[in-house]
C-alpha cells in the first residue's frame, strides 16, 4: 500500500515538472523569432529551467515506475496536461476557457483508454540490433516528413512538431529499454557488445533531444493542443512499437482494440477543442542585447 502511495506521488511529482516545463517552453516560443533561434534559445535561462525541469519529470517517473505498476504510472502521467491548463492561464492572468477544459477532458480519458489497454512487455522484451536501427531510420524518415510539410497556419505545424515530437520521445523510451536490457544480460540473444551499446546511447541522446527541441517548435502555435498531441504521440508510438515487434497485444482481445481505437478517437476530439479554443501564449519578457547578432530564422 505504502509503494503505491508514493508511486502515485511521484507520477503527481513528475507530472507537475513536466507542465511547468511545458508553460516554460510555450512562453519562450512565444517570443522566439523562428526554429533557426536555437542560439539565442541556448543563452535564455528559462530554457534551461524548463530542461532541468524536463529531466526531473522523466527521472521521477522512472522512479515512480519503480513502487507501482505501469498501468497506474502511465495515466497519471497524463495529468500533465490537466496541470498545465491553469499554471499557463495564471502566467497569461487568464482564466482557463470552458472549451479548454472540456478538450482536456476529452483527451485525458481518451489517453488513459488507450494506455489501460496496451499490454506491457514481459521482462527482458527488447528491441534486437537490427530491429532497433530499422526503427531508429523508419522513426528519422517520419519526423523528416512531418517536419517537412508546408502548413500556412502555425497550429497546423505545431501539430506536426508536437507529433513528431511524442514519436522521438516514444522512441527515445523504446531504445532505452533495449540498452537496459543489454546492460543487465536480459537482451533476448545476450547482451551486446559495447560498441553496439554505445550506438544504441547515442541514438537514445540524439531522439530525445530531438524530442525536447520539436515540443519547443511545436508550442509556437499554443500550449495545450500541442502538448495534447505529444503526449498521446509518446505512448502511440511505443504501442505500436510493442504491437509490431515485442509481440505485446491489447488486453481483452477485440475488445481492446475497440476500447483502443474509441480512445485514440476521444483523444482526437479533445485536441480539436483544444485547438479552437486556447488563445495564443503571451511571450516571455526579454532582455534586449544591443550587441548581439541577429539571429536568423
């Protein structure tokens, strides 16, 4: 009883950490000149705020997966949306809109369906070497084309980003598991060997960063349906990564694929509300740096 306690309080704590990241990376965006400022985005001490925080979230999770079960930790990860309503219309001195939410809603019980019914892996259920570079070139080729698109509306493209985004972050969880389970000689196949490990790392390093910087480009269209949209991608991607390789199924049989694809569809409501209806993010105060060369988009 106590673990599942302080599971629950550390999926509170790693949910909280990771909306005012979100607020902190939607006020910068605000006030970001275009995706090329990464620069001037580097010299900003908000950012580093919002990936300390970021990394705080993540480790607080792990650790929250550690007392309780996944199917307990991963919905209440969902509740980052929920916290991130309210601390973003406080910065904005706003109220948060009724439309905003009933998108929260919609989409925070489309999310739980979706993740309640995905079945998760057995111990030592991990990516192979090849099967994890298949996925890595397949997960590279995607974001490059949603990244791509040319959308003439910002949310449009924030979207993209926000998808692209929770797809290298679901990723990025996937590899890791593979590295995981090579470091502790549970790999199907044994462990293996260092340089492999190593590559394995760095492409974990590269997509999760990716996925920090497509969620930063992703809230210059708002805050609330982008981050909707990263954090239904995330576990999105791991399903269907589960389904497809790991041999992982939805639990109940058809019925889960029912209760699953009627998620993924109140979900998607839930993004269209948040869509319409949240107002633009007010930008972070700057500094002026009369020296500074202009940074280019």
């Amino acid at each position: 009883m106590r673990a599942t306690l302080f599971a629950v309080l550390l999926s509170l704590a790693s949910a909280a950490g990771y909306a005012l990241a979100a607020v902190a990376q939607s006020r910068l965006a605000a006030g970001s000149p275009g995706p090329g400022a990464l620069r001037a985005l580097l010299a900003r001490p908000l950012w580093w705020w919002a990936v300390g925080l970021n990394a705080a979230g993540a480790l607080t999770h792990v650790a929250a997966l550690h007392y309780g079960p996944l199917t307990l930790v991963q919905p209440l990860g969902a509740l980052t949306l929920v916290a991130a309503l309210p601390v973003a219309a406080a910065y904005e001195r706003r109220r948060v809109t009724r439309s905003e939410w009933r998108g929260a809603l919609w989409t925070l019980t489309g999310l739980v369906a979706l993740v309640a019914m995905t079945g998760p892996a057995t111990p030592g259920d991990a990516l192979d070497l090849p099967e994890a570079l298949a996925v890595a070139a397949a997960t590279a080729l995607l974001i490059a084309a949603l990244v791509g698109r040319n959308g003439t509306a910002v949310r449009g493209r924030g979207l993209g980003h926000a998808t692209a985004s929770g797809i290298a972050s679901g990723v990025a969880s996937a590899l890791t598991q593979t590295v995981t389970a090579s470091v502790a000689r549970e790999l199907p196949g044994g462990p293996m060997t260092g340089w492999q490990t190593a590559l394995l790392a760095l492409l974990v390093s590269v997509f999760a960063t990716g996925g920090l910087l497509l969620s930063q480009a992703a809230f210059r269209g708002g805050l609330a349906a982008p981050l909707a949209v990263v954090n239904l991608a995330n576990p999105a991607a791991a399903a269907v990564i589960g389904v497809a390789l790991l041999g992982e199924t939805f639990r109940a049989g058809p019925v889960g694929w029912l209760v699953a694809a009627a998620g993924a569809a109140t979900a998607a409501r839930g993004v269209i509300l948040l869509t319409s209806g949240h107002p633009a993010p007010a930008p972070a105060p700057r500094v002026p740096e009369p020296d500074a060369d202009p940074v280019t988009a």
